[in-house]
C-alpha cells in the first residue's frame, strides 16, 4: 500500500539499490560541487504543476490515479484540524529513537508546537508506522484511499503480521527528512504531499557510495545527522 500521507515535506529519498562495498567504493568520486550547492542537468525540464480536484493525478492532470471520493485527508490532514481533532491531539506518536534504538513518541499537539517555533539544523519529524494499532489514530486510515495505480499488493497475500511495514503516517517542519535509505526488503512505496513541499534526492544505482554519503562535503567535527 505504500505511504499513507505526509503532511509537511519528510525528504525522503531513496538511493535505488544498495552500493556493492568493495566495487563501488573504489570507483572514482563523480565531480559534484564541493560547496554543497546542486548542478541541473541541460536536458532537466520540471514536471507541469498539477491541478488539485481533491484527488491525486497525473502530471498536469491528465490521468486521475484514484476514481474514488475525494481525500478527506486534504481537509483533515492540515495542520490546524490536526491541532483541533479530538481524536488525534493526544495520541503519542513516533518521532525518532534514543541510543539503545528505543522508540520515541510525542503527542501530536505538542510535536505541532515544536514544529512552530523550532530552528534546529535537522528537526525532528513523525515518522508513524503503526498509528494503525491505535484505536484513535487509526482513523487516519479512512482519510484517505489506495490510487489505482497502486491496487496490487503482493505482500498482502502473506499476511498483517508477517508483512514488512508498509504504511506511515508523517508530518515535519522545513528542514526535517529522511536520510538516504533504501525502503524495507528493498521494497518500492508512493508517496502523497498533503501540505506543503517536499523535496527528492535521488541516486541511480551506479553513483559510488562515497558521492551518495556526502563525505567530501562535511567539515571536521561537523554534525552529519542530516545526511546519515
């Protein structure tokens, strides 16, 4: 089923496949800026903007990918209904993980204060995979439908419980976001912006490890949390 919604860009990206240590980290770095900033290809042309009919489509709209309703996420999911909604204000949900690899969890109306007002380098963001354990959060399941794109699932047939995770629930200020990561079981997800932007970086699988860590542009004693 894929992402189930983010409400504020979460960053993520995904590298394509895992480097093959030993080979690709011997390959010559490629020549990208040393001063972090990014170099746009000739040919790049930016998708058209997509017209929003309370259903996610198609590039420039010109295919629906759900014949269902209408989201209700698109009025839910804001970030003042989620400040207001009973039914979530108070849930605890994920928000990363302490040293020994134990979950974190905040209310959701406290995270949104903190999203507010936050200027740290590399926030915190939620990043939720089983809001659908709790009785309260789970509702978030009714906001929203799988486009029909995406109606085959494989790892439905094994099951709820033996199945790697498959859905989140995320929400970040500007500057939170994943690092560069490859999904569970190399698994491919989609991914629907409710609010907000989110930005993608992405890697074709032949690109060494060494340029896709960004070694080269950390300085010493600098904090890499956002890249790794």
């Amino acid at each position: 089923e894929g992402h189930g919604g983010a409400t504020h860009g979460d960053g993520d990206g995904d590298d394509g496949r895992a480097m093959d240590d030993g080979q690709e980290e011997k390959k010559e770095d490629a020549e990208f800026p040393r001063d972090g900033r990014s170099r746009v290809r000739s040919d790049y042309r930016p998708l058209p903007d997509v017209p929003t009919d309370g259903r996610p489509s198609a590039a420039g709209g010109v295919a629906a990918i759900s014949k269902h309703r209408p989201w209700p996420a698109l009025e839910n999911w804001t970030l003042a209904s989620l400040a207001s909604s009973p039914h979530l204000r108070d849930r605890p949900l994920k928000c990363g993980e302490d040293d020994d690899g134990g979950t974190l969890r905040v209310k959701l109306k406290h995270f949104l204060q903190y999203l507010s007002s936050n200027v740290d380098d590399s926030p915190l963001y939620i990043f939720d995979a089983t809001f659908d354990e709790d009785k309260y959060a789970k509702r978030l399941l009714e906001d929203y439908t799988v486009p029909d794109y995406f109606d085959e699932d494989l790892f439905g047939l094994v099951g709820e419980k033996r199945r790697p995770p498959y859905r989140w629930f995320l929400v970040g200020p500007e500057r939170s976001g994943t690092t560069v990561h490859v999904d569970p079981l190399g698994t491919s997800a989609w991914n629907t912006l409710v609010v907000g932007v989110k930005r993608w970086v992405l890697f074709p699988p032949h690109v060494p490890k060494s340029v896709v860590k960004g070694r080269r542009l950390t300085l010493p004693g600098e904090d890499d949390e956002a890249i790794h």
